[in-house]
C-alpha cells in the first residue's frame, strides 16, 4: 500500500551498572542519538537524523529501545549508533553502548522479535539456575508471559509453535 | 487535534505498549527497590484504565521530602544489589513479553478481523461469510457481523419483500400498481408512452413531460417551423356550460369586457364556426383581478336543440379559480351526484383480480370472450380512463334551479393533441380517413351503424368528409382563417398504421377545380354546418369509448389476416371516432413572421388516445413536452400562461415558487462561487417586484410631471433619484395599502401606446395601421392617457440591437440622453456600463461568522440587541438584497422600467429576443424624453452582468 516507509531498530541498551538503566528517559536517548549522528556525519547527518526519527518506545528495566528511522537514511544514521558510549540523563552521565537486535519494516515485526527474544532468553535461563527458590520465579515468569482470557488459546498455540521453530 | 481525532487515536494506540520509564521525582523511590516490586511489570499494554505507567505508579504518600523510617515500603535500602536476581530479572521480561503479545495480536476494533491474517490467507467474501475465515478468528468476527447489522437495522426499515419480477409484471398486477400510482397525480393516456422517452415531472396534480431524454431543441424548432411538432395537451381542463344562449352569455358578459378584445358573446364565435379565446376577469373586476386565459368553443346550433353548448379549455392551475367563479356567476349551486357509479373503484376495492374464472378453455373467440366477460359482470382491474385521483363520489355536475344553467367539468374525459407546424394538416390528412359508411340494417350496440340509418346524417358526413379532403391539398396550416373548427368522423387510425415511420409531406396534386375549393376554404372558413361533431354528445362519447378494440384485439385480427401484412378492412366492429379538428392560430401580433407556429388541435373522446397517438407520431412527427409550448409561446410573442401572467393569482404562486426554486439552487452553490447580484446592482434577481415597481412610478410621475418644464434630462435623473429616495421614506411611513397594478390589456390604448413606441422615420410608419387614428405624442395626451391607467404595466417585445442574449429577470432601463447621443453616432455601439456596487452586507455577514466562531455562552446574551436591527446578520444571504428592498426604480445608473419574464435567443428571428412588462408611467416619461427618431429604444441589462445592451421596444396588438 502506499505509506510513508520507517525501519524500526530494536535495540538493547548495556550499562554496566543495573541500577542506571532505571534513570533513563526516552529523550535522554533520543538526545544522545542525534548527538552522536552529528558527531560521526555532521550536519547532512542530524538533518537526516531530524526526519521523522523518534523513540517508540523503552523499557527502562530491560533496556529495550525502539528506534524509528526513516527509510533512505537509515544505514547512514545506524552507522553511528556503536559510537554512542554514554548517554546523559538528568544530569547525570550513563556510561553505556547500544546492541541493535533487530531491524524491522513495521513495529509490529519488532514485537514480534521481541517476544521470540525474551521467551529464548527466559527459557535459556531455565536450566542454569540451580537455586530452587529463583527456579520457581522463573517458571512462573514463563507461565505468566501469556494473555490471559479464554480467545487466545489459538495464541498460546501460535506462540508455542513459534517457540519449537527456534529449538 | 479535535476530541473525535483523539479519541480515534486513543483507541487505536490502545493496544500499543506505553514506554516503561521513570519521572525524575520516583526514579529515586524506585531505584530502592531495585527493579523488584511486583507491581512495576504491569505495564501500559495491560491497564486499559490506566493510559500511562507514569501516573499510576506514582504513590500517593511521596510527594515532597519525607523525614523518619517509613515501614510501608522498606525504604531506606539505596543499595541495590550489584548482581542480578532471576526472578526480578526474569518478572521483567515476562512483563514485557505479555506487553509485547497484546500490541502484536490483538487488533485495533476500528479494521475487520480478516486484516490480522496475511495477505496469503485472505479470501474473497470473508465479510459476508464468516466460515471463510479460520477457526480461532470466526468468534471475534461474529461479533463484530453482528454489530454492524444491529446498527444496520436501526437506520433502514426492514424492506418488505415484494413479488418476483414476473409477477410483478403480469399484466393485471401491472395495472393494479398503476392504478395506485395515478392515485396522487393524474396520469395522461399517454404516460407510459412519455414516461419512456421523458423526463417527468408532477405539476398541477398530473404527471407531465418537461422534455425527452434525448437532445431536442433545435430539431424541435425545425419542426415547429417546417413541419410539425406534436404535444399531449389533454391536461388542459374543459368545462362545460349548457343553458340557455342568453342566459348564458348573461352570465359570462360578467367575466370579461369588451375592451380587451372579443368576448364570448363575439358573433364569429357565437356561431361555432370558430374557437375564441379571451382574458377572464372576476366578475365585473374588469380592469384588475383578472383570473386568466380560457379557450373557448361554442357547439354550432342544430335545429332541434335549443339550449346552447359551450365548452371553456382552461390550464389546471387556473381551474381551482375559474370554476368557483363560474359556479357563483351562473348561480350553480346544486351539485349533482355523478350519474354512474365508475368500475374503476370496484376494480380497487378487490385487489386479487379473480376475474377471469377460466375464460381461455372455454372460448376462443376473443371478441365473445370480452363480452361474456361483461355478462359475468365481473370488471377485471381496469384501466383508469380520466381522473384517477377524483373521489368516485365527488360531483363533477352542478345545476341552477333559477337559470336552468348546467356546468359540468369534463376534465379529462377529452383528449387534446396539438400539432403545431405547416404540415400539421398533412399529417392529420395522412393519419385520419373519414369513417366509411357500413349499411347494416339490424340493430348494434355500436353507435355508427345506427348513425348511417338517417339520411341527414349521412349528408353531413359527406360534406365533412369533402372538407377534409380540400384541406389535403392547402399549403400550410397558416393559410387558414384562425380558430377554424371542423368536425368529422373517422376509421380507427390503428387500421391504416404504416409499417415503418414516414414523413408525412404535403399532397401536390394541384387540381383546377380542387384550386377554387381551396380557396373558398382558405378564405372563408369550414362552412358552418361542418362545425358540428357527435363528441359534443356525450352518449356518443361514452359509446366510442366503451367499444373500443383493444390493442391486444387489433393483434389478433391482424394475424388471422388471410393475406399476411395487408391491411384490415373496417367493419363493423371497428370503432369510428367523431372527433373535432381546431385550427390554432400562429403569431397574430407584430410585424415579422406572421402566422408562424400555427397548427391544428385535435380533440378525441377519452379512451383513444393511444389509438391516435402512435399513428401521428408514425407520421414523422416530433413530440415535444411542456418545455417547448414555452419556447412556442415565447416565439410568437404571446404570453405563456402561468409565467406571464402575474398580476393572476396562479401567476403569482408560480412566481413564489420559481422565485423559491431559484433561490434554493442559489444557495446551493458555495458562497464563494456564487454571484454577487448586490454588486450587479440587481434587487431581485429571482422575482419581479412588480407591485413595487408600479407605485414607485406612481408616485414619479405625479411628482415629476410639476418640475419636468426647467429640468434637463441629466439633472432629471438625479431627481428622479432623490424622488425616489423620499418615495421609499414616505412608503415606510404611510404604509396605506395603495390599489394593486394591473396588466394592461385595453386594446384601443395599447394601439396608441405601439404606435407612440415606434421611431417616426422608421419602416413602421409607412404601415400606418395604427398611425393614421393615433393622436401624435404630446404631453396633453400623455397625462391623459396616464389619467386613464394608472398602476398598470404592460406587455412589451424587445429585440436585441446588438448582439447579447437576455435572460429571465433582466432590467429593462430607461438611457440617458448621452446614451442615446453615442447610440445615434453608431448603432452598432455595444452600449454602456453600470458601475459596480458596493456590498455593505458582506461586512455584516462576515462579521456574523467571526463572532459566531468565537461566541462563547456569556455572549449570547448580546444577540436579541442585535436582532432588532432590521437587517439581523442570520437572514442575511451573501449577495442578495434583504427583503425590504430600496427604491427598484432607481437603484441603478439608468432607471429602471420593467423587467423581462422570458428571455433567449430567438431563433426564428436570429437574435436575441425578450418578452415582459414595463411601467406604463415610467415608459411613457421615458418616451416623451426620447428624440422621434430614436423612440422605442431602452436599454436591457442581464442580472449576472454589468452591460447594457440597445433594445428596440414593439408593443405587438
């Protein structure tokens, strides 16, 4: 159809100190993004950065960050992404760097990555942890990422099919 | 963003996750708990209620500093622990998964289900077929299906099923559903036929055709002037007088004056010779309340009948007046009960028609099964013949014990084509063929064999029938003396049908002894005893149409033929039709094109309008609608009847509807695109205020008649100005009914009026018809003929000087002296410009939308101190006047003198043509202002344009 086309980057943001991550805002990031794209392309760089770029979404727990480009520049400003080494949030500098994961056409294929994503992750967790008491938290986090409701079976199955494609 | 665009936006983001972030002030709070609260997973995706994480996490109790150990949430730990737990670790995780799941699969209520699947999996129907999705999608989509047809219900009415379309369509069905539909407006005979090839529309309570569906002006026109043109007139409504003859004319000598023509007690007429037609007045109103234009034809007098016959043809809107005041006149106020009771209601009462109980096994014979049939006394659903919407019960006959006089209304029991062209004649000579004689001695229920019987009879057809075939051989229909009435008898014109279409052309045969008849015809008339006709009688009339083969009949006949395609000799059976031939005149008045759209009515009894109606147009005729009896009128420079006349009550609601009509698609359009018609200078683009008009000039001319001696005429203008300007204060003050205007209609005075209207050195003196009695132009025989007609206005032609083509409504004006100096110079000078006018409403109306804009409760308040002013912005309609309007006469550059009701370009004369009416004050202030030469000469200006275009003025008697 015709549309204005996006590349949606998912990306994981590492700090080397958990507690960091709960100090960051969307603008923050979206900040130190346009910084760095100036830094490594100068000015052609942060008015391409300008065009419809935006954060759509974080999780300040995982760390998890959308970020949308637009369509014809966005090899040029991902190039800059691995220089970002802090970003600077409420006066305070993180010290952190940026692992993209995933790039999508729509934010729907993000989340669906995403899902994949953490269920592989959780499920890699499983078997390494030997605590009983934190095994338990960790089924449970595994039961719980699932809707609840009596439609969505057919998505529990979609899911689980999707889960034995990537074992 | 509005509230509907944002309540969109939010239902369609409701799905989507919200970002999980922290405002600066519980950063600190939740960096505590390091990420391990249970509750911080839930996140945006999963509170519907709850749009921001932000919000809803902030607690209640930690605004500001707080001092002391708080037990509620362990608050003091700020260390966090440098490894990570699982479970925290693993809780945020899941939460995000689950956010993530919602966003990605559930979808946003406002697209279909089916937009979930891929595109690879859609199938064609889904909508309307919900198996056709998969399994785990159908409940969502039964819900939605039955959403959408819940509120699909509640708009629309549950349409109730109807027959099959055969059923619908068998014959008798077919006739039951028209049966219902003529019940509001009445259907001609020929409707069906018109409503195939026409557009229709419901006027005067009858269902007409405007014009056809195909493009026809110019080949109307064409056969207008060369050959012939045909129209279904049978709308027209007769009213039927019968009494004594000077009883009679008694009463009617009420209704009209001599002086504006022939009345019906005119000899010519009187005699039946010759159809008459005049002005009707209320009675003894003469010069104002006139009601309108009748035709009317009196019944030749037969030896043994005493009491006179006549039959008065008026248009249906004019009906609802003429006959009330034909009733009081004639002092008919006994009403009659219709005689028979029609079988048409019997047919409706049952509408299951089981009345054929099995003719088709028992006979075969068709025309014994249509009388077994009557035996039965079983009417199957009948065709409506005449009015379908009348009460079977209403009466249509009223009696005067004091006078004897009977008036009966015949609407629709007469059918009336008209053909108007020159070869009218021919066509009807081509169709009609006067009846054979049948010699058979016994008995019939047919009304012809028993005519032949009488000798006299006999004498009269023949004479009729040698009439007929003179008349073959004239050239045009215009040679004939006007109004010729001719009676005959004729075959059955299915009988003669051609194959295939034909252009009826004149006969040439140029006999020598044929040549003197012709002429005897041409310049005398149908001989009197001619006249006569059977359609005057009514059992005649019932006869004819009772027995009239059925076209299905006709079919079978035609195919039981022994030679197969020859024609079916009349017999018996075959019905003759007494039917009256009326010579309609062409354009009696003017100079130019005399007796130009001339042509013959022909008047049937009811019930064979079809018979006749397929037969003239397989002659070659065309058929025009309501459409071109306009443009006919328009071309000969007679007044149309509910357009012009507006001084009647009809042609007063037809202006308001016109005028409501064309203010309806005026405001249709968008402000921006429409005409401004108060920078035109044009007051009334959609009416003619012509009552306003007549008492403006009134009051000029009585006022400038003391200082016309010292003025010149420019200064006169501006006087005239500021006359008018006290007029309109006066009119304001003293709002005194003044008496309405009247249409001047005296003929001695409108000959005086065009012989003073032409140019002395032009061609029109050397006609001298009028010259030679008219008094000269003078200010004495002015003032008296002023005297004489006061608040009158009057019928003008204007021919376009140059080139232009006028419109309806457009001003007539007066030129100055200067105009007329320039026009002098060169004629062929294009005329002069009326500055633009100032739009002081604009400013109002546009202010009115701005304070509506910002209008706020509190100012509201202010609106009833802004309703008293006269003009109140919420009437206001961008570019036309509000209703009380300033002087009309002289709101412009040239004063204005009357306006024009129809206007086009003329194409029998090649020019631009207008008809309308002037003030008579004001003409003739203008007249005697004008050099001889130039006399007559005006001004003419279209309401949508700025121009003034030389217009020649013809006052046509």
């Amino acid at each position: 159809m015709v549309r204005v086309k996006s590349r949606y980057l998912l990306c994981e943001i590492n700090v080397s100190d958990r507690r960091d991550l709960l100090k960051l805002d969307d603008r923050a990031v979206a900040g130190s993004v346009k910084a760095a794209v100036a830094r490594t392309h100068g000015d052609y760089g942060a008015a391409l950065c300008s065009i419809r770029f935006c954060v759509k979404y974080l999780n300040a727990h995982t760390g998890i960050v959308f970020l949308r480009f637009h369509k014809g520049c966005y090899k040029l400003l991902w190039s800059a992404l691995p220089f970002i080494t802090s970003i600077e949030c409420r006066g305070q500098i993180i010290p952190c760097f940026l692992n993209c994961l995933h790039v999508g056409g729509t934010i729907r294929t993000c989340q669906k990555f995403l899902i994949r994503y953490n269920t592989r992750q959780l499920h890699q967790m499983l078997p390494k942890y030997k605590n009983k008491e934190e095994k338990r938290k960790i089924q449970e986090a595994i039961l719980s990422c699932s809707l609840t409701g009596g439609g969505n079976k057919a998505l529990e199955d979609e899911l689980e099919s999707e889960e034995e494609d990537d074992e | 963003m509005s509230a509907a665009k944002a309540k969109m936006r939010e239902k369609k983001m409701r799905n989507q996750p919200a970002s999980v972030q922290y405002t600066s002030s519980d950063v600190e709070s939740r960096a505590e708990n390091g990420g391990e609260g249970d509750d911080v997973r839930v996140t945006g995706g999963q509170s519907d209620a709850h749009p921001s994480w932000k919000k809803q996490q902030t607690p209640p109790v930690r605004h500001g500093w707080v001092r002391g150990h708080h037990n509620g949430d362990g608050g003091y730990d700020t260390e966090m622990p440098n490894h990570i737990t699982a479970g925290a670790f693993a809780r945020a995780r899941a939460a995000e998964v689950s956010a993530m799941l919602k966003a990605a699969t559930e979808l946003t209520c406002s697209s279909h289900v089916f937009r979930a699947l891929p595109k690879h999996m859609r199938r064609r129907a889904m909508s309307h077929n919900t198996k056709r999705l998969p399994r785990r999608l159908r409940n969502m989509a039964n819900r939605m299906r039955e959403k959408s047809l819940q509120a699909g219900l509640k708009k629309k009415k549950e349409l109730v099923k109807s027959k099959s379309r055969k059923a619908r369509r068998r014959h008798g069905n077919l006739l039951l559903e028209f049966n219902r539909r003529q019940r509001k407006n009445i259907w001609l005979e020929t409707h069906i036929w018109h409503a195939k090839r026409f557009h229709m529309v419901k006027k005067w309570g009858y269902c007409l055709g405007v014009r056809p569906t195909y493009k026809c002006y110019r080949p109307c026109y064409r056969a207008m002037s060369s050959h012939c043109l045909l129209q279904d007139l049978s709308y027209y409504c007769c009213i039927e007088l019968k009494g004594e003859e000077d009883k009679l004319l008694a009463a009617l000598t009420q209704l009209t004056c001599k002086e504006a023509g022939p009345t019906f007690a005119a000899a010519m007429f009187l005699s039946g010779a010759r159809q008459g037609s005049v002005t009707v007045y209320r009675a003894g109103q003469y010069p104002s309340d006139p009601l309108g234009p009748v035709t009317f034809l009196w019944r030749p007098q037969t030896p043994g009948l005493t009491p006179r016959q006549l039959w008065i043809w008026a248009h249906p809107a004019l009906k609802q007046d003429l006959l009330p005041e034909l009733q009081s006149v004639c002092q008919c106020s006994e009403a009659m009960a219709p005689p028979v009771e029609p079988e048409v209601s019997r047919a409706e009462a049952d509408p299951a028609p089981q009345a054929e109980p099995n003719p088709d096994n028992e006979l075969k014979a068709g025309a014994k099964r249509k009388r077994c049939c009557k035996d039965a006394g079983e009417p199957p659903a009948k065709r409506i013949l005449g009015d379908g919407t009348r009460l079977p019960t209403s009466p249509v006959t009223w009696r005067s014990s004091s006078t004897g006089i009977v008036i009966n209304d015949l609407t629709m029991e007469i059918v009336r084509y008209r053909l108007i062209g020159p070869q009218s004649h021919s066509v009807l000579a081509e169709t009609l063929e006067a009846a054979t004689v049948c010699d058979e001695l016994k008995s019939s229920p047919f009304w012809w064999p028993e005519h032949c019987k009488d000798r006299s009879n006999m004498k009269l057809h023949q004479q009729q029938t040698d009439v007929f075939n003179v008349l073959k051989g004239i050239y045009s229909s215009g040679e004939l003396p006007p109004g010729t009435v001719l009676g005959l008898t004729v075959d059955d014109p299915r009988l003669t049908l051609p194959r295939q279409k034909v252009k009826a052309a004149p006969c040439v045969n140029q006999d020598q002894g044929d040549e003197e008849k012709r002429n005897q015809l041409m310049l005398k008339g149908v001989p009197l005893q001619c006249c006569q006709s059977f359609l005057w009688e009514q059992s005649v009339r019932e006869n004819v149409t009772d027995n009239k083969i059925s076209e299905q009949e006709m079919n079978r006949m035609r195919s039981e033929l022994l030679v197969p395609g020859s024609r079916l000799g009349p017999g018996p059976q075959q019905g003759r039709v007494p039917v009256l031939l009326v010579h309609q005149p062409g354009k009696q008045v003017g100079d130019e094109l005399g007796s130009w759209g001339s042509g013959w009515d022909l008047l049937l009894p009811k019930g064979w309008g079809m018979a006749f109606w397929v037969p003239l147009v397989y002659r070659g005729v065309r058929v025009a609608g309501l459409h071109m009896s306009l443009k006919h009128s328009q071309d000969k420079a007679a007044p149309h009847f509910p357009h012009d006349y507006p001084d009647c009550p009809a042609g007063s609601r037809f202006q308001e509807e016109q005028e409501a009509e064309f203010l309806e698609t005026f405001r249709r359009r968008p402000p921006a695109k429409r005409t401004n018609y108060i920078k035109h200078g044009c007051l009334a683009p959609f009416r003619c205020p012509w009552q306003q008009l007549a008492e403006e000039w009134e009051l000029l001319a009585t006022d400038g008649g003391a200082e016309r001696k010292g003025d010149g005429q420019t200064q006169k203008a501006r006087k005239s100005h500021e006359v008018m300007e006290e007029v309109t204060s006066q009119q304001t003050v003293a709002a005194a009914s003044p008496p309405s205007f009247t249409v001047l209609r005296n003929r001695k005075s409108l000959r005086l009026l065009s012989s003073w209207c032409r140019p002395l050195t032009c061609r029109g003196q050397r006609r001298g018809r009028g010259a030679a009695v008219a008094l000269p132009l003078s200010d004495s025989a002015v003032t008296s003929f002023h005297a004489a007609h006061k608040m009158s206005v009057v019928w003008v032609r204007l021919t376009l000087l140059s080139k232009g083509k006028p419109e309806a409504h457009a001003m007539v004006c007066a030129p100055t002296a200067e105009d007329l100096k320039l026009f002098g110079k060169s004629p062929e000078n294009c005329g002069p410009q009326e500055p633009p006018h100032k739009d002081h409403y604009k400013s109002r109306i546009n202010h009115k939308k701005k304070s509506s804009k910002t209008a706020t409760p509190s100012q509201v308040s202010d609106d009833p101190t802004a309703s008293t002013d006269p003009h109140s912005p919420s009437d206001l309609i961008l570019g036309l006047w509000p209703d009380p309007l300033p002087s009309v006469a002289s709101h412009c550059s040239r004063v204005t003198l009357g306006w024009v009701t129809q206007g086009d370009f003329s194409l029998s004369v090649g020019r631009g043509e207008a008809l309308g009416f002037v003030s008579v004050s004001g003409l003739l202030h203008t007249l005697l202002r004008q050099p001889p030469e130039l006399r007559g000469t005006l001004l003419l200006r279209n309401p949508t344009s700025l121009h003034y275009r030389f217009v020649r003025l013809n006052i046509d008697v």
